[in-house]
C-alpha cells in the first residue's frame, strides 16, 4: 500500500514552471483577477481611474517582463516547454505576445477615453430599458463608464496569449474560451444603439458556440487518432502509421473550421460584419487587432506543428477557402454603405492573404504572416479610433454619406484617415505594402504562384472601395446638418497616433519587424 501511494505521489507532482518566461501571461491574468476585485469592492465614483491605472500598469510591466526574458538570447534561441509541455515559449511567441501587447495598449486607450463620447462608449446601466420616464433617463446620461469591460479587457488578452503558445489542442480550447467569453460580453456594452449592440453579440455567442463545438470535436477525432492532443504527437502519427485516415481528415476539417471562424476567413466570417458595426468602437477595434493575432498565431502554431508533414492532403483545401476569403471579402466589401461593415469585409479580405502566408509553410511565411499582423493591427486599431471621431446628434455617424465633404470640416481627420486607407489598400510607404510583398513572395518561393494571381486580383478591387470613401471626404460637399468631428481626448489621441505612426515606421524601415519575426521557429 505505501509503495502504491509513494507511486501515485510521484504522478502527482506539480509540473515544472518558468516563471521568467511565462511572466508576461501571468501578469495579465494576475492583475484580470485584481481587476474584477477593484470592481467588487471600489465605489463607484473611484472605480475608472483605478481600473485604468492597473490596466495600464499591467501592460507595462508585462511588456517589461518579456523584454526581460527576451534579453536573455540562449534561453530565448532554444525556447523553452513550461507547464508540462502545455506552453511553448519560443521567438514566434514572444514576437506575438509582445504585438498583442501593443495592440491591447491602443485598444485600452480606445476603451478608457471618456472625453469623445461623454461617459464613454458603454452603458452604464443595462437593465435601464429605452422609453423609460425622462428622470431614468436622465440619470442615465449622468451615469459613467461601466468599467467591468477593464477586467473582462485583460481576460480576453491573457486569453490570446494563451491561445498563441499553446502547445496541446486541449490547451489551446480552454485559451479558445477564455478570450471568446469575455469578448461576447463586451460586444454588448454599447451605450447608444443598445439594441443593434445587444443584437451583435447575441450573433457573435452563438455562432461562437457552433464554432468552438465544431473545435472540440476535431479534437477529439484527433485524439482518437493519434492517441494524444499534443502537437508533436499528431504530428508523427501523421508520418507512419496504419490508423484510418478518415480520422485525421476528418478531425483536421473541424479542428480547422474553428480556428478560421475566429480569425473571420470566408466563408466562416458570417459573424463578422453585424458584430464590427453593432459593437462598441473601441471593442471593435480590439476585437479586430487583438483577435485576429492570436487566431492566426494559432493557425501558424496547428499547422506548423501538427499538420506540416500531411501538408500535400490539405492544401488543396485551404487554399480553396483563401480564394474564398479574398473574393468575398473584395466584393461584397464594393456593396457596403457603412463604413464599421466596409472595414469588417476588409478584413475578411486580409485573412484571405494573410492565409496565403500560413499555408506557404516556409520560414518566409512564418515571418511574413507575422509582421502582416503586427501591420494590419496598428492600422486597424487607428482606423476604428477615427471613426469613433465622426459623430452626429445620435452617436457616431457611420454612413458613408455622412463622411462627404469630411476634408472640408476637418482635414487633419481627413488626412491621417485617408493614409490609413492607402495603408490597408497595400499602396507603397506603408506597412500595408510591405505585409503584402513579403507574404506573396512567401507563396511564390513555395510554387503558389496562380494564388497570389489571385490575390493581386482581389487587392486590386478592394482598393475600390477604400479609393471610393477617400473620393467622398475631399471631392464631395459636406451636407448643413452633417456629422461634426469630435476633439479627441488624451487617450484617443495617443492611440491613432501609435497606429499611424507604426502603420508609416514599418512601411519605411520595416527591416527591424521583419528581422525580429524571421527570428526562430516554433518548437514542440
């Protein structure tokens, strides 16, 4: 009996932890956990510059723990497996994490800012229903932020850090959830067009649900047929072995309809464009940045790691739903009269081409993919900063009519909107361009030369509609009674000013960003 429990102690033993190269995600989801304590026992009236400052704090020090552990180069060339070989902490990673990083500090900008929309762009109080008496409503307006969307903020990232440097399908589900949790609630939060708000994430938790189902099924069609959900693991049984393939095809289609779901690549980005126009601007933007690197940080980890060596039985497929992606994306993005949903099919465009350098399975795809990231990003989060500025008497005004004549009323706005346009348009001196050049030279090195055809192709129309709404602003008479541009506060300021400023460093001297990407390789 002793001998039996001495045995089943040593199978107990709490696995191994890095602390120094975990630090940056333990950061987060630590000061997530203080933040939802902050909101539980702070009064009201102290809770968003509490809340700010600890998010704040929290980013810088989590950036400062990972220039910490990227400083030290022969643990960072070698990576390293924490947590029982549940995480890999390797360059991929930390150039990830370290994006995120950024792109979540414009976003929490975006989300703190209470000078362009008075209270800030979420409803202070939800069960306050629209029609109520003139006293309920008017304490409504007094209301201020409703600042959970902080923690639920820091939730979502630790989410995506998670998710980015997962090492095992099963890890990568939990991440999968903790960031997909957090983001549906935060969809809802609108303090103006409650209901279009209400409506987006209602879509958003449902199809989500389907997604993250159809997620965990592929793992378990996985795990049956490799007998474990670690990535290496499948990646041998994939190499020589009798098991039925139906298995492995099978898992492989559902396991990948979760991952391009969240990542919203044709034709699974259904979701995308009711929940980009009936969410908060600032959520939006940080759904669009944040979201979409940890989605094809994960893609870039499944299919280096597990499905490489079976690359010749897939690629056919995916390269299928990139054209896909792009023609939807393009087209359907020409059709748009709103400028949140132009963006949406933007981006449905992007994941298109940013497929193309995932599935190119080449160190320059790797590295490629990931500062077209990093770009796109900074662009994105600049670009929803912008729009939360053009308002009218019933919040922001989105229609694109309702930007003629724009350059008239605010040529500053009109200005750094329209460079930001050109940059998701590719056009040279942005990193727009330089994202594009290195991901198709990526496809090409790897003979996938008719997809990157298409993918000028496709470039070529979308630049329509971004040319169409710089048109607009500066040859088109603004109406009488058009929208005004809003001052932007502090925070909303510093945020489009690092987007753009990013947007125009990595399209003139992108060497470093690119150098940092090409770096390393993922291990397992």
């Amino acid at each position: 009996m002793t001998t039996f429990l001495s045995q089943n102690v040593e199978r107990l033993q709490a696995p191994e932890i890095d602390y120094g190269a975990v630090a940056p995600l333990l950061i987060v989801l630590g000061a997530a956990c203080l933040s939802v304590l902050l909101e539980a026992f702070l009064p009201k009236g102290q809770r968003w510059a509490a809340q700010v400052v600890l998010t704040l704090l929290t980013l810088a020090a989590a950036g400062a723990g990972l220039v910490l552990h990227a400083s030290a180069g022969s643990t960072l060339d070698q990576g390293k497996l924490t947590l029982a070989g549940a995480l890999a902490v390797d360059r991929p990673v930390v150039f990830l994490w370290g994006t995120l990083l950024l792109l979540g500090l414009g976003a929490v900008l975006l989300i703190a800012d209470r000078s362009v929309e008075p209270g800030g762009a979420f409803v202070a109080d939800a069960s306050i229903l629209p029609g109520g008496s003139v006293g309920v409503r008017e304490k409504l307006r007094r209301q201020e932020m409703q600042t959970e969307v902080f923690p639920l903020t820091l939730f979502a990232l630790g989410g995506m850090m998670t998710f980015v440097a997962a090492n095992d399908l099963l890890t990568m589900f939990i991440a999968l959830e903790v960031l997909s949790l957090p983001l549906y609630l935060m969809c809802g939060l609108a303090r103006r067009r409650r209901l279009l708000s209400q409506e987006a994430a209602v879509k958003y938790f449902l199809l989500g649900a389907f997604a993250s189902a159809f997620f965990l099924y592929g793992v378990a069609l996985l795990y049956g047929y490799a007998g474990s959900v670690k990535l290496a693991d499948i990646a041998n049984a994939t190499t020589a072995t009798d098991r039925s393939d139906t298995l492995l095809y099978a898992g492989f289609g559902l396991l990948v309809v979760g991952l391009l779901f969240k990542a919203s690549v044709g034709p699974f980005h259904a979701w995308t464009p009711d929940v980009y126009q009936g969410s908060p601007t600032p959520v939006t933007a940080f759904m669009a940045a944040c979201t979409k690197v940890a989605a094809f940080g994960g893609i870039l980890r499944v299919l280096y790691g597990a499905f490489e060596r079976s690359s010749w039985e897939w690629n056919g497929v995916l390269w299928a739903v990139a054209i896909v992606s792009m023609v939807i994306g393009a087209v359907l993005g020409l059709t748009q009269t709103d400028v949140k949903r132009m963006i949406a099919y933007s981006s449905v465009a992007h994941a298109g081409f940013l497929l193309i350098g995932a599935i190119s399975l080449n160190d320059q795809g790797l590295s490629g993919t990931m500062f077209y990231l990093m770009a796109y990003g900074f662009t994105t989060i600049a670009a929803f900063g912008i729009v939360s500025l053009v308002r009218n008497g019933d919040g922001e005004a989105t229609h694109l009519s309702q930007w003629a004549g724009l350059a008239k009323r605010s040529p500053v706005v009109a200005g750094v909107f329209t460079f930001l346009l050109l940059a998701l348009a590719g056009l040279p001196l942005t990193s727009g361009f330089v994202g594009k050049f290195v991901v198709f030279a990526a496809a090409v090195e790897a003979d996938m030369v008719p997809l990157v055809v298409v993918a000028l192709v496709a470039s070529a129309v979308a630049a329509f509609f971004y040319l169409r709404v710089i048109v607009l602003m500066y040859f088109s008479e603004p109406a009488a009674d058009g929208p005004t541009v809003s001052v932007p506060g502090a925070f909303t300021t510093v945020a489009i000013t690092l987007g753009a400023a990013i947007t125009l460093v990595l399209g003139v001297f992108p060497s470093f960003a690119l150098d940092w990407a090409g770096a390393g390789s993922f291990i397992f």
